[in-house]
C-alpha cells in the first residue's frame, strides 16, 4: 500500500489510495516426478484512463517478450501451471476505483498415453477492472486486455519399435538343432523399452501359439514353455513357423515376418544291398554294400558290425566310413588267403550316423560258399523309374543313361525308353566296388550316384529310382508333377499330376527322321537331339507326358518334320495313367501333283 493521494475538485476533497499486490500460484496435479523451468523477460504498457466526456478507455502496448526453458525430466504423468502476477489499483476514498495486472505462467502437461507425452506452454494475460468494496457490498468487472500462450517445447513423436529381424535360424533353416533356441534383432529407434511376444507353431500356417510373452531379452526357447519330447527337444525333421510381435512403453506394435526351419532329421534306415538277407553261396571274399540314402542329400558316415553266427553282431569293423561298402576281411583276422570261412553263417548290420542322430539298421546275415574264387565278369541288370521318392510317384520307365567307373574302368549303358530296362552283360570283376551314376534323359530329373558292390556273384533285377527334382529349388519339376506338399507333410517338392507318357519313333518309311515334332492340341515335343546323346536308341525317339482327367484317355496327336518335305501324320491315341504308351509315326514323302 501507498501513502494517499488527497486534493480538491472545487470545495470537494478527493482521496485516492494507491494499492500493488504480487501474488504466485500453483495450480495441478502431479502423479510423478518431474524438473521443468522457464525464464522470461517483457514488456507491457497496460491500464485505464478516464477523460471527461469520453469516460474511461483502455491502454494496450506492448508485449515484447524472450523465452528460456529447461527441457522436461518426466518419469510418469503431470498436470501442473505455475503462474506469478502483479495487480495495481487506484482506490477513491479507498473503496471504489481501477486496476490494473499482468499475470505470467507456465503450464506443463503430460501423459504417458498420449504422442506426443508432454507439451511445455508459457504466456501471461493482461487485464483491467473497476473494484468497489463498501462495506459487505463488494462488485467487481475485469476486462482481459491481452491473451498470450505459446508452445514451448514438446516431446517427439513417438515411433513404433523397429521390424523384429535377422532371425536364428535362418528363413529356410535346415538341420536345425531340436533344442533350439530363438534369437532375433529389435529396439526402437526412440530407445523406448520393448518387450517382445513370441508365436510359435508347427506347420507352414501363421502361428498363433504364443511360447513366450512381454519378455525383454531377444531370445526364446520354445520347449521351455510348450510341451516338447521327452527330452524336451523339438520332432526330428519338422518344420516350425515362428515371428516375434514388438511393443513400446506407450504400446504402439510391430509385428515381424513369419520365419521357418526344419529341424535336423536321422539318415535313413539302412538297406541291404549285397549279400541279401538271407543270401546262401556267397562268395568268402565278400564286401559288404548297402544303401542309405540320406533323405536331404548329407553326408552320412556308417558304423558296420559284423560277426560269425546268427547273434546280433557286435565287432565294430568299419567306423565312421561315408562309402556304403565294407570289407570284412580288410578290417578282421580272415582266412590263410584273406577270406571268410567256407559255408559259415555270419551275421551283419549298419548304423547311420549324421548331426549327432543315428539309425540302425535291422540284422542281416548271409552264408558263404565252399569256394572263393571270383568270375572275371558277372552281369548287372534292372529298371529305372521316375519317382519323387524311393517307391512313390509316377513309377514310369525312365530312358536314363548309366555310368559304371571303378579306377581306369568305365562302362556307359542306357536304359530302354519304353521300359526302363538295362543290363551290363559282361562288366569285369577286377574290381568289386563301382560308382554308378544314373543321368536321367528325361528333363526335370536329378541325377543319382551310389556305390554296387557285386561280391563276384551276377546282381539282376535292381530297380533305380531317380527323384523327380525332390526339393523345389533344385529346378523346374519333371514332366508330370508340379510343386505340392510330399507325402502330406511340410516339405514343399515336386508330386505327380494324373497323366501318362506317350512315346515312339517318327519315321521316314523305315528310317527314323532325326528332326521331327509331335504334337497335340495343347502340347508339343521334339524328337531326341541324337548328336547329343550318342545312344542309337535316340534317333528319332519323342518322349511326351501327356496330363488326364480320366483313365484312358483318348488325345489326337500328329507328327511332322522341320526339315523335309514329308507329310503331317496324325493319330488317336489312348493315354494310360502312370503308364507309357508307345506309338509311332510314318511320315510319307510329299510328292506335288506334276
């Protein structure tokens, strides 16, 4: 308060009192801690004046203004306004008469829920009023002169977590670990925290089973928090689908792609090859020969147990061996003359081996002869067939090319077209063990190599499967079959199409014509680029996979040349289903009229 003002209107005295009051506040509710501060310098001209005969006016000029703050340090959620003022008044007879203020605040509000979290305002308003205060009667009228509020500072805008990525294992993993462990790549490029949901299943499908929830680190083990074997692995040989769903403090998601592997399998049970089980008059210098293929094409390393009589057989005589073929008596004490004993019963088995998992094979057992001597060749024969595993497929004769290579020694023969046929009638015995690799003429096929092992003795009737392009990254399916699930399982290969195979010789009277093409409506095939091949057995053969609705079907089909001048011959022909058909072509010389 002020000392009064007091003179004279006329005989009339006047008392004007002068009053300034400072006043600060704080207004709002804080769930948490937080420092914030703001600094401000202005300048406002503001008030009222009163003339005669034009009453009382406002003043209004300024503000001028400069802002520093400090910027937020928030640990949950406020609601808060500071605020500090300055009010002037001018009282006649000390109660009635003007004023004036300025308020200044600053206002921060923030939610953890809300993007962006916090805003930081500051502003002031400026005012004027009349104040009358006589007695218990108190009346007031303000009028705000000037509203200022300016945004100074607000939190980012928050952004979602980054893709969850660089899965362990691999996309497309394969041999993967049964007792895996999931592991992947995240963060937020706000450097929010983020916890992680992991979805789990087994099957090609999206998964939906969640294995592991709100977890912080970027690892997951599946068989930690689902049923799994007994000894909590994963199934051998499955495929698994899994992706890992991202969140923030303030919940915004990102959910990753869906990633698969397929856990390791065991080699496949081992077969005898030679002797069969239960072969009598084998030769006493014997190697032993097996197949076990491995059904993803690893390397597969053997353990041979061997051993006189019908027991179980439990000396170890080949170990860790990756060739199918074992020689007894290069590994044990034989005979005077390095072979086994005459007309003897001995038992034998194989164990596979591969990524720590092994498969036993059954117990087989042969008898050898009463002599050892070895015939300078034997004759090896069987059948080549299609199929997108051993005994499944199409089964149709493969027109194949078969390579037999032991040291300095190799033999080429090839398949019939028709029936998948060949036979080596006079392959030497100088050597007992051959790679034979069998190359598929057929487009669409992968080739096959395996060890033979003829023991001496002649080896007829062998059936050769060659795998259809098995897996779908090895190349386009054969004729036949198309991508689709094998067996009705998760692994994606080529399985056969209901169809069958028309195939023959297009001649030229009774030579077959080198450069043909035959034909239907909807499909059409070359003859056999015999240059290439070498076999006579080319010259002039079509070899066509002819797809079917029903069992037979009757299809048009006609033959030309490119090349000569040779009639277009055409004929109905019943296509049987994974079976081949044969029909040939006589193209006749075309003879214009003269």
């Amino acid at each position: 308060y002020f000392t009064p003002i007091t003179f004279a209107i006329g005989f009339v005295p006047v008392v004007l009192s002068p009053q300034l009051e400072i006043y600060v506040g704080v207004d709002g509710e804080v769930k948490a801690h937080f420092v914030t501060g703001v600094q401000a310098e202005f300048s406002y001209t503001a008030g009222a004046e009163w003339q005669k005969g034009e009453g009382w006016s406002i003043i209004d000029r300024g503000p001028t203004s400069a802002f520093n703050y400090t910027p937020p340090q928030l640990d949950l959620e406020a609601s808060l306004r500071a605020y500090a003022g300055i009010q002037a008044t001018l009282k006649l007879y000390g109660f009635v008469g003007p004023y004036v203020g300025l308020e200044g605040y600053l206002e921060f509000l923030a939610d953890m829920n809300a993007n962006p979290w916090w805003d930081l305002h500051v502003g002031f308003d400026v005012f004027a009023g009349i104040e009358l205060k006589i007695l218990s009667l108190e009346w007031q009228h303000r009028w705000t002169l000037l509203e200022y509020r300016h945004l100074l500072a607000q939190a980012p805008v928050n952004r979602p977590p980054f893709v969850p990525s660089n899965p362990t294992p691999t996309e497309g993993a394969a041999h993967v670990s049964r007792s895996i462990l999931l592991e992947w790549s995240g963060g937020d490029p706000d450097n929010d925290p983020v916890t992680y949901d992991v979805y789990f299943q087994q099957g090609t499908s999206p998964p939906s089973m969640r294995v592991c929830e709100g977890i912080t680190e970027t690892t997951c083990k599946p068989c930690d928090q689902i049923p799994c074997k007994a000894n909590d692995v994963l199934k051998d040989g499955t495929y698994y689908s899994w992706k890992v769903v991202a969140t923030d403090r303030f919940g915004l998601t990102t959910e990753g792609p869906v990633w698969g592997f397929t856990t390791i399998s065991p080699p496949s049970e081992p077969s005898a090859l030679y002797p069969p089980d239960g072969q009598t008059d084998v030769n006493r210098s014997i190697s032993l020969s097996w197949v076990g293929d491995d059904p993803n094409d690893d390397t597969v390393t053997y353990d041979v147990y061997f051993q006189e009589g019908a027991s179980s057989p439990s000396i170890r005589i080949c170990e860790g061996i990756t060739a199918s073929i074992c020689k007894p008596c290069d590994q044990i004490p034989c005979q005077a003359d390095d072979v086994l004993k005459e007309n003897t019963h001995y038992s034998w088995k194989v164990v596979a081996r591969r990524f720590g998992l092994t498969t036993e094979g059954p117990v087989w057992g042969f008898t050898t002869s009463t002599v050892s001597e070895i015939p300078e060749f034997i004759t090896y024969s069987g059948n080549v067939s299609s199929a997108y595993y051993a005994g499944a497929g199409h089964d149709y004769p493969l027109y194949a090319r078969l390579s037999l290579v032991s040291g300095a020694v190799t033999i080429v023969t090839y398949s019939d077209p028709f029936t998948g046929y060949f036979e080596i009638e006079q392959l030497p015995t100088g050597s007992q063990v051959y790679t034979v690799t069998v190359t598929s003429l057929i487009e669409g096929h992968q080739d096959r190599s395996f060890a033979f092992a003829h023991g001496g003795q002649d080896s007829l009737g062998n059936v050769i499967h060659v795998a259809a392009n098995i897996m779908s990254d090895q190349g386009d399916c054969a004729p036949g079959y198309e991508l689709g699930s094998i067996g009705g399982g998760d692994v994606i290969g080529c399985v056969p199409i209901p169809g069958g195979v028309v195939a023959g010789y297009v001649y030229d009277g009774l030579l077959p014509v080198k450069n043909a093409t035959v034909m239907n409506e909807d499909l059409s095939v070359d003859t056999f680029p015999y240059d290439e091949i070498g076999d006579p057995k080319s010259l002039g053969l079509y070899w066509l996979f002819q797809p079917t609705a029903t069992d037979p079907r009757l299809v048009g089909f006609s033959a030309f040349s490119k090349s000569n001048p040779f009639l277009r011959d055409s004929r109905i022909v019943e296509v049987l289903q994974s079976k081949i058909t044969r029909q040939d072509f006589h193209l006749e010389l075309y003879l214009p009229d003269l």
